[in-house]
C-alpha cells in the first residue's frame, strides 16, 4: 500500500523574502522582488533587472562557517540556507560535526544552471591566464550541478539518496515530484526536496541574447514582471531557493510533527517536441496529459481543483497555458479555477521557482489565501474569457486542493496536486 505523503517543513529564500513568515506576508501583500541590477546595466543588458535575494552577504554567516564558504558559490549558499530552514522548521535534531548520519532522509535539489557563477568568475578566466595550478582544489565541487544537494547532504549528515536533476523551468516541480514518489513508494522516510538558482549575470546573458527578458521597465523594476498582461514583454529572470520535507504520514505522526499540507498527486513528462512542442515550447497534448495523470493518480475529478498556481512566465506561452489547464480540466474558460502567478512578484527564477512556487502553494493552503498577481490589470487579449479565473488581489480561500504546474525548455512538464490536510 501506497504511504501518504505530507509535508512537515519548509525553507525560503526569494526575491522577496527570507523565512516562511516574511514570505507569507510578502506574497499576501503583493510585494515585489524585482530591482534594478547595476552589474546588469554595466554589462549592457537590454534587461537591467533581475530578483536576487537581499541581505545574503550578512545572512550566511549565520549559517555557514568561514572554511565552508570558501568553497560555496551563491546557489550553494542559497540551497544551504534555504535546506538547514527546512531542517528546523520540521523539527529535525540538531545537526553538527559530529552527528551520526540520518539514514532515512534524503534530499533531491535541482538546478538549471549549475555553477555558472564559479565558471565565469573564475573558472574561465584563470585558465584562460595559464594559471589552472591557482584554480585550488574546491573548484570542480563548486561546478559540478550536484553541489546544491551535495553541500547540503554533508551539512544536514542525510543518508538517503541526496541528487540533483535538472530540467530547464520545470527542475524545482520535478525534484518534489521525484520525492513524492520516493517517499510514497516506501525507498525512504522523509526526502527534502525544491530547488536553487544562483545568481549571475553569466547565468542570464543567454535569456537576454534570446531577447524572452522584458527591457521596457529598467527604470520600474516592481511592473517589469506582467504574467498574464497584455504588455508583458518577456519574463524577469530570479534567484533563491525553496525546498519542503516531505514525509511519510507514518513518520510524521510517529513524531508528532506539524503538518502544512498533504501531496496526493504527481507527474512529469514530455511532449516529444512534436505538435507545437519544441526546445522553447510545450506540445499542448504533452501538459493536457501531464496534468490528467496527475488526477489519475491522485483519484480525483477536474472540479475537485480549487486553485491552480501557474508557471506563467509573462512571455507569448501564457495565453496557451490557460487554454491547456481549461482543455485538461474539460471545461469553459469562464469555470477554470483561481489561478495566479507567484513570478508577476519574484520573476523567474529558472531551476529554483518551482521549489520557491511549492512552498507558497503549501503557504496558501496551511493559512486559507490566494495571493493576488502583480501587473496584469491589462489583461492579455486571449485570456479575456478567463478574466473571472485570474486572481489580480489576495484573497480569502477555503478550498481544498491547489496544483501546481511547471513547463521547461526542452517541452519538458511537471505537475502537483496539494491538498490540505485530513487526518
């Protein structure tokens, strides 16, 4: 028999908060995290703005000994301080050097970009100088992808499997999708699991070659991310880390620890890049049957969703994931459920936002609100038929179960159901 999977901590590092508390009221006041980045500017970025965590530099000193940072880059320390939160908001035993190794937990931390910081900054420009024998002997841990859970299993002494996948935008949905399943299906106790990004400017060059980054607001950093608006003009590129425990219920209770919310259902997978689908678009059938397999497995019916939390990017794909949430559910445009965009307030965080999205759906659930999206008062054309559906002001909810959806470069799809807890 299947275990029931529940969620028995959190850890938060956005664009716009620090801790669960600061999240929660961030994202209830609609508070942005986007500002004006001077590296941005002094590299001649057509978008000069970006949602970087504040106050790092202070911060990690709290978490981190002197010897550890020598060798963490920023999505290291985002992941640590984000993962040791987590640790403690479950109510984990404290952990030291001399710990005993915690043979059920594991951690599956994904990334998108891994250690372009390191790469760029020093990496590259030292080999290029002739100097590879100054590179020291920390440099491969620091680019390696699997840094973020790597560093973080040695702080926190996990025994189970610690991991990093990486999926394009849909990295952080996955990694608590590849949990979900560990957990449920028994491999182990409790996995933490989310997502980081550091940030750097060599991480978002490519997006601003691309030209998918929104250049019109450099001198309004708090309207540049506009999911859902008729003047969006490409998505805000964003950093951080959000990462949950999820357990077995077993264990959990066996504990008596708290629980936010209860993860029923799951699913990844790709649209081949066939029927519309490509590198840098998703083949509607390919979400219509990520998200229908979530249902499946979780043993629900499509009016049973009370809210959605999008990906919603504010780039030309926002009006066709509306249309293939309404296509997946069966229903008019005007009965789609609530559905808002945590990116219009902390940008896009790339490997990180789905793990910074799941734990706001988990806020959202545990304390009864919807946070409203920023900046998409014009509504895009399209999506004036579910104009009832967007969520533009924070407000009460009493529902029961809130998905969360993630769709990747690669034509690559993640979907979550959370619910809320029932004993």
């Amino acid at each position: 028999m299947a275990n029931r999977v529940v969620i028995t901590g959190m850890g938060v590092l956005a664009p716009n908060g620090h801790g669960l508390a600061a999240y929660e009221a961030a994202l209830r006041e609609g508070v942005s995290g986007i500002r004006f980045i001077e590296k941005l500017a002094e590299q001649n970025f057509a978008c000069q703005v970006g949602g970087v965590p504040p106050g790092v530099d202070e911060l990690k000193h709290d978490y981190l000994s002197r010897e550890d940072l020598t060798a963490m880059n920023d999505a290291m320390i985002y992941t640590a301080i984000a993962g040791i939160d987590c640790w403690r908001d479950a109510g984990l035993r404290p952990i030291g050097p001399d710990s005993d190794v915690d043979w059920d937990t594991g951690a599956i931390i994904g990334t998108g970009i891994g250690g372009m910081q390191t790469v760029g900054e020093r990496l590259i420009p030292m080999v290029d100088k002739g100097r590879v024998g100054r590179l020291g002997s920390t440099m491969v841990e620091q680019v390696m992808c699997s840094a973020v859970s790597a560093k973080l299993g040695g702080l926190l002494a996990l025994g189970g499997q610690v991991t990093t996948n990486s999926s394009a935008c849909t990295t952080g949905t996955e990694a608590v999708v590849d949990a979900f399943h560990a957990v449920r299906s028994g491999q182990c106790a409790r996995m933490m699991a989310g997502g980081a990004e550091g940030s750097s400017h060599y991480t978002w060059s490519g997006f601003d070659a691309m030209k998918v980054l929104n250049s019109r607001s450099n001198d309004a950093p708090d309207k540049a991310s506009r999911p859902m608006s008729a003047s969006a003009a490409g998505f805000i590129p964003g950093s951080g880390a959000g990462i949950l425990m999820l357990e077995s219920l077993a264990s959990a209770q066996a504990r008596g620890a708290r629980i936010y919310a209860e993860i029923i259902g799951g699913h990844v997978n790709s649209g081949g890049q066939r029927g519309g689908g490509s590198m840098t678009a998703p083949n509607p059938d390919g979400v219509v049957r990520c998200i229908r397999t979530a249902m499946a497995m979780a043993g629900i019916r499509a009016d049973q969703i009370d809210a959605i939390n999008g990906h919603l990017t504010a780039t030309f794909a926002d009006p066709s994931e509306l249309e293939n949430w309404r296509r997946a559910l069966d229903v008019d445009a005007a009965a789609l459920p609530p559905i808002n965009a945590s990116k219009s307030l902390i940008g896009h965080a790339l490997g990180a936002a789905g793990g910074l999205e799941c734990v706001a759906v988990a806020l959202q659930l545990h304390h009864g609100f919807l946070h409203g999206s920023r900046n998409c008062e014009d509504l895009h054309p399209k999506l004036e038929p579910f104009r009832g559906s967007v969520v533009q002001h924070t407000r009460p909810f009493a529902g029961q179960i809130i998905a969360k959806s993630s769709f990747g470069f690669g034509d690559v799809n993640g979907c979550l159901l959370f619910r809320t807890f029932q004993p």
